[in-house]
C-alpha cells in the first residue's frame, strides 16, 4: 500500500538533511584569511616543511659588494647576536661554522659575542679565525646580569624546591634564571647595541642546514617585519604558572598597547593542549624558540615593552619561577605586533636540539626533510606550528 503523500515528503526532507550532515562533517576544512597575514590553516595534518621551499616573495638583495673591507656596502645596522661562555668555545665554533657556510660569507655581518666574564685570548683567535667578518666582543654590565635587589633569597630558595619537585629543569641554576631575564629584556640595552637595529640570535652547538643567497637584515627591513622564527613550540606550564595572571595584571592597566590585528587566539589556545592551558593558568604556552630569533629590536625599546617586562620584573617570575625569554618575547609579540610583521623563515633550515626544521629545497643539505625531531616519538606533540598556522597564518 502506498504512503501518504505527507509521509513521502517527510522522508525525503529526511533523507536530504541526513545526507547534508554527512557531507558537512567529512569536508574538507577550510581557513580563514586574516588581512595582512598568510593563508591560515584549520587543521595542520601535514607538514608544509614537505612542500618545495623556495625564496620569500618580493625585493631581496644578493651578496654583490658586500666584501668584508668594502665600508660601503649595501650593510644595515645589524650584527649577528651571541650569548656565550668562553667554556662553549667548540661549539660555538660549530655553529659559526655552519652560518658562515651557508649564509655570512656572502654578506659578512659582524659577529657581536656577549659574556659577563672577560673572553679569553683564545676565545677571540678561534673566533675571529672562523670568520672574515668583524669579531666584536662585550662585557655584561653587572647591574645588567645580577640577580635585582628586590628578589627575597629566602622565596627564592623555597621557589626553587617547588620547581624541582616540578621536575623543572634547571630549577637550581642561577646562572641560567639570569640569562632568561637577560635575554628578555636586558641584551638590547647594552651600550654596544646602541646604534643597532636588527640581530640574528646564535647560539652554541646549533645547525643551519641551508644556503641563503640574500640579506635575511634587509628583507627585513625592506618589508617591514618585526621578528623572525623558524621553530614554534610548547613550554613547561610548571615553570611559568603566573606569567599569563601577571600579562592580565598588566593589560589591565594599559590596553591601549593590544594590537588590533594581534596574536590572542594563539596565546590563549585550549584545545589542542587543554592541560598546558590549565596549568599555566589561561596561557596555551605556545611560543617561537628563541635560541633563534632574527628581530628588529626597535620592538623591545618600545613603550610597550619597556613597560610590560619592567612589570614582569618586578614581580620576580624570572627567579621564583623560572619565566624564559621565549615565552616573554612570544607574549609580548602576540599581544603588541601586527601578527603580519611576523616572518615564518620557512627556507633556512635549523637545529638546536632535539627539534629541527628542514625544508623540502635543493638548497638544503644534512637533515630530514620535514623532520621535526630526532630524539623520542613523544617529542612530536610539542610542535605548536599547528595552532600558529590555524589563528596567525604562514605569512
């Protein structure tokens, strides 16, 4: 017997929403674009690192004239930045080894070491023998490097056996909470830097696996960029529970410095590691890894940073806890930059242990393309270039 006809229209009317939903959960995601900022991806299920690399678009300035004596070459106000003890000399060897190779013999920045003890004699032959560059060599002001006045020592000392209970590392290392807070807000005040604008962090025992043929300083300049990453990452939530309460203290009384086209919703992410989230208090942790960062340090001298880490200072997360400069840097990035001034240098390949980048590109030798790490499988979810790529984009 037939069905009614109301019943036949439902069915179909059914059948059509149960198809509808069907293909609406099995599509294929699509981003959004944010103006200003690359093409952002929803859900990063393969590594752009496997796609062909090349060059950035637009203007880039090659390595004719740019001889070590020539005065009057095409160099900007930019030096290539190190943080190093004269103990780490083999390896800071490596690794100017390895930029020289691939990128400053072709355009010669000098290089501008930083220590807060004198450099020995033989630091500063080996050095200078691994370079045609100038070798600049500078001693950390005291008041610069030691611990301020305003931290306790006896909330320190009981900060510090919370940390270690944390199983945070470093925990009982001074020296190490004085260069998180030197590299976050003291570098760029040295006297040395005055007249400086941009600098590329090197660090000991690191690798660059990539030829770069144009001026990574001027296409920075030129296309007017703040700051440059190659590795995006998660942190320790156990070692900066109350920087993000201590980023709302101050945003609180000095909104005006939030950027319109900021980086929040990667700041705040909860739902790819909800525990980071939670136990760093609203802060998803996220972060570029500083060990390399190429950067315009007009950036920290502004109003708005000067302000934020003299906040951050004072309340003395950089001892009590152990706030690194990464996350300081990132924060401050994500909340007071224009997101499209930040520059993901997809084409030099990188490694500080145990995370990599490697680019797909003819360019590159002595890594794996689109390997992240080489250390245990686990290392694998600390990669945050998902939630970057979803909220910021790859500009």
């Amino acid at each position: 017997m037939a069905l009614p006809k109301a019943m036949r229209v439902l069915a179909a009317v059914t059948l059509f929403l149960f198809f509808y939903l069907v293909a609406q959960i099995f599509r294929s995601p699509t981003g959004l674009r944010r103006p200003g900022v690359g093409n952002t991806v929803e859900d990063m299920t393969r590594d752009p690192n496997l796609d062909p690399t090349g060059e950035p678009d637009g203007l880039l300035w090659r390595s004719d004239d740019y001889a070590a004596d020539n005065p009057n070459s095409p160099r900007i106000n930019a030096t290539i930045l190190s943080l190093v003890r004269n103990e780490e000399l083999e390896g800071m060897i490596q690794s100017m080894n390895d930029l020289e190779r691939t990128w400053n013999h072709k355009f010669n920045y000098p290089w501008t070491f930083f220590n807060d003890v004198d450099f020995t004699d033989e630091f500063k032959k080996r050095t200078r023998a691994a370079t045609k560059a100038e070798c600049r060599y500078e001693l950390i002001p005291k008041e610069h490097w030691e611990t301020p006045s305003w931290i306790n020592k006896d909330l320190y000392e009981e900060s510090a056996q919370i940390l270690k209970d944390n199983n945070v590392q470093y925990w009982n290392q001074p020296s190490y909470h004085q260069m998180c807070r030197w590299n976050s807000g003291m570098f760029y005040r040295h006297p040395a830097l005055a007249h400086t604008r941009y600098y590329w962090r090197v660090e000991p025992k690191v690798h660059f696996f990539c030829d770069v043929d144009y001026d990574v300083f001027r296409y920075m300049h030129d296309h007017n960029k703040t700051y440059g990453f190659t590795v995006n990452i998660y942190d320790s939530p156990e070692s900066i529970p109350s920087l993000w309460p201590e980023t709302i203290k101050f945003l609180a009384a000095h909104n005006e410095y939030i950027h319109a086209n900021n980086a929040m919703d990667w700041l705040k992410d909860s739902n790819r590691r909800p525990e980071h989230n939670h136990k760093a208090n609203g802060y998803s942790t996220c972060h570029f890894w500083s060990n390399f960062e190429i950067g315009d340090m007009d950036f920290w001298r502004s109003q708005a940073y000067e302000d934020y880490f003299n906040h951050l200072d004072r309340a003395g997360g950089f001892f009590y806890e152990r706030w690194g400069d990464a996350p300081v840097h990132s924060i401050a990035l994500g909340l007071f930059e224009d997101a499209s001034k930040i520059h993901w240098f997809r084409d030099i390949g990188y490694q500080h242990i145990p995370y990599f980048q490697c680019p797909n590109s003819p360019k590159c030798k002595g890594c794996v393309t689109g390997r992240f790490t080489d250390g245990e499988a686990w290392l694998n979810k600390e990669d945050c270039r998902p939630n970057y790529f979803k909220y910021v984009g790859m500009g």
